[in-house]
C-alpha cells in the first residue's frame, strides 16, 4: 500500500484536484492522505473545507498558516507557519508521494518541507508563465523540487525541460480542469439562481480579480477602472472574491460595498464551490478579470473573456480571450468587442488549447509506474539542452 499526500489550500485548487483524489481513493493500492490548508480553513473566506467534507472526503491533517494580513510581511509569516505545520505533518505521516498543484504560496511551503523530508513531489501546472505575479517563482521554484511534473499543454512540457527537468518524467497530461467540465452535471439555470438567492437576468458576468502581486498598492485603482467598466452596461455580475494574496481584502472589501450599493445587479461570494461556479460560467454572457480560470476553463463554455493586466501575462490561450490593459477605456472597449455578435462567433468556434482527454488516467498512470518501478530516488540530474545542436 503507497500512501499519497494531496495539499489543497484554496477552493479552486481543490476543484481541479478532486477527480485524481477519486482515482487514489478507488485503487486498492493506494492510499489517500487530505491535507487541507490556507483559506479553506478561514472564515473570512467561506470554511471551504465544508465543501471537501460534503463531497465524502476524510481530512487527514489540517495546517493553519493564513494570518490576518494581507501585506507582504503577513504572506511571508503565513508561509513560515506553512512550513511548520506542514513539517509536522509530514514527520507523522509516512507519505511515498506529495501531489501539489499550482503556484500558490502554500504549495511552495509544503513542496520545501517535503524535499527536506525526502518526499518525491508531483507537480501539476509547472512551466506556465505570469509574469505580473510572484507565482512565477513560486511555480518554478516548485518544478525544480518536485520529481514527476505534468503539464497542460506541451509548450509548458517544454519549458519544464528547458528548466533542466529530465523529460522521461515530464508529462503533457492536459488540464484537469478542462476535463472537469466535460464531466460535469451543471445545475440548470433556474435551479442556479434558486441556490444563489439572485436573479440572473438575460446577460450577467462573472467577474473574478486578484491582486496583480509584483505591482504592489494598484490593486484598488486597478479594480475601480473594471467596475467602472462593468457600469456602462447591462450586465448583472456574479463576483467571486480574490484570493489571499497581498491585497486581496482590499478588492474584496470594494466587491462587498459594491454588491450592497447594487443588491439587485450585483452578488458577491467567497467561494461558489465548483458545480455552481461550473454552471455560473456556463450561462453568462461574459467573464472579466485576470483569473486563470477565465484562460484555462472558461473557453470551454465558448464564452468571451476580458482578461485584464499583466496578472495572466505570458500563459497561452484560446482566441476566446481579450487581453487589455488597466485603463478604463482599454476595458470598456474589450467589453464592448467581447459582447459584440462578431466576437460571439469568433468563440463559437475557437477551441481550447488546455484541453486533452484522460487527463487524470494519465497523471495516474504515470505516479502508478513511478511508485511501482520504485524509483523513490531524490537524485536528480540536470538535463542540459545542447543549445548548439539547435
């Protein structure tokens, strides 16, 4: 029996992650281990692990690491308490695999505690690129620790090698959450709107904003321009609160005012969970922002996308997706272009570069060959790239 850890910290990264914890809970050779952290365990962010738990998955472990504070100082102290408590965990526990996800500051706690433990990691989403935020790092960071990596499209297989990765471990698996919502049931949309207490209307967007983090103290000028924005339509808009980066309270903190300004145009929630989040995408006429969901899963729905910002800047994407820039008229005129009846056809027929079938069967069966040729060696080599053989 090898026994999997899984970290999960925040509401999206569990979403992506629940079809392979279903596949390491149904083989008999394996055993899940949960590790549930970050801002599932926050109040000020919805006790997310609710959802965990209401899907039919055990917790094992808990690591609270998320202060109070939104400031450069308190991610830094989140982290150092990340790595404390993930320590422990990892003392008690005797895992033969660490599955992270991402680039999350949470993940790159455990992917440190887990390389002093002598822990192999396996890293989804590695050799992806967002060049507004501090991500960029900690994804990169992640890669060079971890000893299995599986990418969502095979240029990002690439850059994983170009970052001396050895390319028998390197894996274009596709992104899970594209598969996700081929497998998804949605909620039709009256049901929806019965469960979310709001009327949607004909048109709504769904609009998700986090702080772009090496652009620090923009956030609330940045956000202001979107919602001025958003104003000079019709839409109704469904908002999904930023995450718990540098800056976050401060957009969810302007996403509250808002929606009580607006009560019958605007509702804000900290975490839809995934099938609701799933449908709201589905049925809306537009998603803004500069969330990576608005460039990985959204352009399965076939939906127009305003990407806003450096947030996202580098990763690529469908031509379902307008990049702009922060200024009020660069957004309102990538509104307007993303509502036009041109661009709707555009998207009609654009496809989705992140998606691949089996994902998940792949990710599996590649940890499966892994652990049984018991290659649990932490010794890796530089894979240099003969850059005159080019």
């Amino acid at each position: 029996m090898k026994t999997i850890g899984v970290v999960t910290g925040t509401r999206a990264e569990y979403g992506l992650l629940k079809p392979l914890m279903e596949r390491i809970e149904a083989d008999e050779g394996l055993e899940l281990c949960l590790i549930a952290s970050g801002t599932h365990l926050s109040p000020e962010f919805g006790l997310t692990y609710r959802e965990i738990e209401a899907d039919g998955f055990a917790i094992d472990e808990r690591v609270e690491m998320l202060l109070s504070s939104d400031t450069p100082d308190g991610v830094c102290k989140s982290m150092g308490l990340g790595m404390i408590g993930f320590s422990g965990v990892f003392a008690r526990r005797k895992l033969d695999l660490l599955i992270l996800l991402g680039d999350r500051y949470e993940a790159l706690a455990a992917a440190a505690g887990a390389m002093v433990h002598g822990i192999p990691i396996a890293h989804l989403h590695g050799g992806e690129l967002t060049e507004g935020a501090v991500d960029d790092g900690i994804r990169h960071s992640i890669t060079k620790m971890a000893a299995l990596h599986f990418t969502s499209t095979e240029a990002y297989r690439k850059r994983v090698i170009q970052l001396g990765e050895d390319p028998g471990r390197v894996f274009y698996v596709g992104a899970l959450g594209v598969e996700n919502i081929k497998k998804a049931s949605l909620m039709p949309k009256g049901q929806l709107e019965a469960d979310i207490g709001f009327q949607l209307g004909n048109r709504y967007a769904v609009v998700t904003y986090h702080p772009v983090t090496l652009e620090g103290g923009a956030a609330e000028r940045q956000f202001a321009n979107l919602l001025a924005a958003l104003d000079k339509t019709d839409l109704k808009i469904i908002f999904t609160k930023a995450n718990a980066d540098a800056d976050g309270r401060a957009i969810n903190a302007m996403i509250d005012r808002y929606a009580a300004e607006n009560p019958e145009r605007a509702r804000a929630f900290a975490s839809l969970g995934q099938k609701r989040y799933l449908s709201a995408l589905a049925y809306c006429s537009l998603v803004a922002g500069n969330s990576s969901s608005g460039i990985i899963e959204a352009p399965s729905f076939h939906k127009p996308v305003v990407n806003i910002g450096d947030r996202q800047k580098g990763r690529v994407h469908s031509d379902c997706v307008i990049d702009c820039g922060y200024a009020p008229e660069e957004i309102e005129k990538a509104v307007e272009r993303g509502l036009s009846e041109a661009f709707l056809e555009i998207c009609a027929k654009a496809g989705n570069p992140y998606e691949k079938p089996g994902t998940a069967d792949a990710v599996m069966a590649a940890i499966r060959a892994y652990l049984q040729d018991g290659a649990g060696s932490l010794k890796k080599k530089f894979y240099d790239i003969d850059f005159c053989a080019r």
